[in-house]
C-alpha cells in the first residue's frame, strides 16, 4: 500500500528550529517531492520543491531558512526549518511522485500532514 508518512512537527518558540520528515511506504520516491502547506482560513501554499536530481526551489516567504533535502537510501525527504516565526504556524503537507512496489504503476500522492505550532 502505498503511503507518505510526515513527522517532526510541533511546537517551538519563534527563531527555534524543526525538521520534518515524510517517509515512503509500499512504494519509492520516483520523481519530484513538494512541501505545501496550509494555515486556518488561508490557501494550500508551496514551501518547498525538490526534483529527482536534487534541483530545489522554495517558497519567497521561506527562502534563506527552509531547506529541503531527500535520502533516496532511506526512502525520505526532509524539510529543515530555522529562525521560525509564528507567521509559519501551520499544517505542513508533504506531496510526491511514487513508484509502487505492488502494482508497479505512479501515483502522485499526498501524505496526512503534520502541525507546525510557532509561538512568540
């Protein structure tokens, strides 16, 4: 069964730091891997996007303090967050293409999200 497992969310103090990570199960990263996320009352929003090949791009509000990384070895991409604000506080989404390791076929898939509480 093919799954996306995050964890590593919770709550911390403005300028403290959180790394979350987003585990593959029954399938492997094939593609491109996404962070979104998404606060009460506003719009999903990308945070923060790696290919395959390692290329990333980020969100404007997040540049210079999010970076995303990807263990292809551990089947897991991470999201590294310093100098939070409480501006970051939200539920934090992680999106990916998978290769399934029973029926053999690609899914773009979402995980269940983890929270990210930043308090002032």
């Amino acid at each position: 069964q093919v799954q996306l497992v995050e964890s590593g969310g919770g709550l911390v103090q403005a300028g403290g730091s959180l790394r979350l990570s987003c585990a593959a199960s029954g399938s492997i990263f094939s593609g491109n891997a996404k962070w979104y996320r998404q606060a009460p009352g506003k719009l999903r929003e990308l945070v923060a996007g790696i290919t395959s090949g390692g290329s990333t791009n980020y969100g404007d509000s997040v540049k210079g303090r999010f970076t995303i990384s990807r263990d292809n070895a551990e089947n897991t991409v991470y999201l590294e967050m310093n100098s939070l604000k409480p501006e970051d506080t939200a539920v934090y989404y992680c999106n990916a293409d998978l290769f399934s390791n029973s029926d053999r076929l690609m899914y773009d898939w979402w995980g269940q999200g983890t929270q990210v509480t930043v308090s002032s």
